[in-house]
C-alpha cells in the first residue's frame, strides 16, 4: 500500500496520538476519525451514551465522554439582566 508522509503541529499530532488504541496505526486513527461539525445536542449526546452502555462501553470510551462534558465552555451570560424573583 503506497505511504504519504505529513507534518503535523505538536497539538495536533498529540491529539492523534490520545486517540490512538494499543495496537492500532496511526491510519487507522484518522480513517475513525470524525471531521464534520459534532453534533452536540443533549438529546443526541444522551442518545450516543445509551448507545455506549447498552453495548457495554469499555471504560477508556466512558472516560472520553466524561473528559468532554467537563471540557465543554460554560454557558453564556444571561442577556435578559439580572431581575429580582417575584
């Protein structure tokens, strides 16, 4: 099979590197790889976890989702101000 050699950025090929599994090559790595925008709705996160439990997730892919929801920005200010509660 014919071979490309890349140049990649240290937080790049780091973030390559954490998704890499024992045993598997680099190729591998980014043929899994999800390039479109994610989607991150609740009902879909929750939907994907179900998913990852009902087929008995290996603890190193629930640890992934832990990282990512503690990962995730926080909400944005309130735009409406801050009003007593009635």
């Amino acid at each position: 099979m014919a071979t490309k050699t890349i140049t990649l950025e240290i937080d790049a090929y780091e973030k390559l590197r954490r998704a890499k599994r024992t045993g598997e090559s680099f190729s591998v790595v980014v043929r899994r790889a999800r390039f479109g925008p994610p989607d991150a709705s609740g009902a879909s996160i929750l939907a994907t976890l179900d998913g990852l439990i009902a087929r008995e997730a290996d603890h190193e892919a629930l640890a992934y989702w832990e990282r990512l929801g503690r990962a995730s920005r926080p909400a944005s200010e309130s735009h409406w101000g801050e009003e007593e509660a009635l």
